[in-house]
C-alpha cells in the first residue's frame, strides 16, 4: 500500500492511525522504519508492506513505477 500526507505531522498521524487500527484487529508490524523524519515510513506487516510518504518524496521516488502493472485499488 502507498500513500501520502501533506506535511510530516499528518505522515506521522497515517502512520500512527493505521498501527491503532490493525492492532485492534489483533494485526502487529514486524517493523516501522523511517518514524525518526518522518518524510517516508514504511510499515512491515509480512505479507503487506505499507509505505507512508510526504507528497514531494513520493513524487521523488517514484514506487508506483515499480509496480506498474500491479492492480491499482482507490481507498477514500
């Protein structure tokens, strides 16, 4: 999964509220990276990998390219 906020605050905020909600379904990262900037965070759940980025790094990097042909699914 990929996403992004608009400012470090709000990353963190993603990052946090995602970690609240999949540990009250009983689900635990294995590992977070990235929480000491905070400009791109990557939570490790085993079989999902979720990337929380700033919007300018996001637009640097780029991760959507290596997964181009991926199925692409819309969350509001």
């Amino acid at each position: 999964m990929i996403c992004s906020g608009e400012s470090t605050p709000q990353v963190k905020a993603i990052e946090e509220h995602i970690e609240e909600e999949l540990k009250s379904e009983g689900v635990s990262f294995l590992r977070v990276e990235g929480l000491r900037y905070c400009n791109w965070v990557l939570m490790d759940y085993g079989d999902v990998i979720v990337h929380v980025f700033e919007v300018e790094m996001r637009a640097f990097y780029e991760l959507e390219k290596l997964w181009i042909d991926a199925r692409r699914i819309p969350i509001e």
